[in-house]
C-alpha cells in the first residue's frame, strides 16, 4: 500500500489524530506560557472547523466532520487540561 492510497483509506481516522495531537499541543503551551484569553477559541473551535471543511469533499461530509472533530479538539482539550496542566 503506497502512502497516498493509505491516505486516501483512513483520511476521517489522520483528521481525528491530527485534531488531538494538535489540540493537546495547544492545551500544553498555553499552560506552559500561561496564556489564557479569549483568543485560545481560535484554536479550540477555528482549526477543527476548518481542518473538517478543507479535508473532506460534499456538504454534508464537511458538516459532519466539523462537528465531530469539534467535538474531539474539546474532549481532548478537557481531558488534558484537567490531567496534565494547571488548570485542575
């Protein structure tokens, strides 16, 4: 399997795996530089919305997508947040 036929086999699985690591990024440098402001929505809610609209083809897809990997970057967000920084 070449990588580009691996890709195109689990794109929904890298989308969800690269808005968790990307968001449990985010959570550890905010917590490291204490950097807490309103503008951390914009990688809490704008990279998934937008990884889920660029990635994926069709309306509803988009949609689903967004939503769903919206819902991993705040899960993800908490459960680090809460585990592995200061904020708990």
């Amino acid at each position: 399997m070449t990588m580009s036929q691996a890709v195109a086999r689990h794109r929904y699985l890298l989308q969800v795996c690269f808005i968790a690591v990307a968001s449990t990024v985010c959570v550890l440098v905010t917590d490291a530089f204490a950097f807490r402001s309103p503008a951390n929505l914009a990688w809490m809610i704008g990279l998934p919305v937008a990884v889920g609209m660029i990635a994926n083809v069709g309306w509803g897809r988009r949609c689903f997508m967004a939503m769903t990997l919206l819902g991993v970057s705040l899960i993800v967000g908490t459960l680090v947040g809460v585990n592995f920084t200061s904020y708990g």
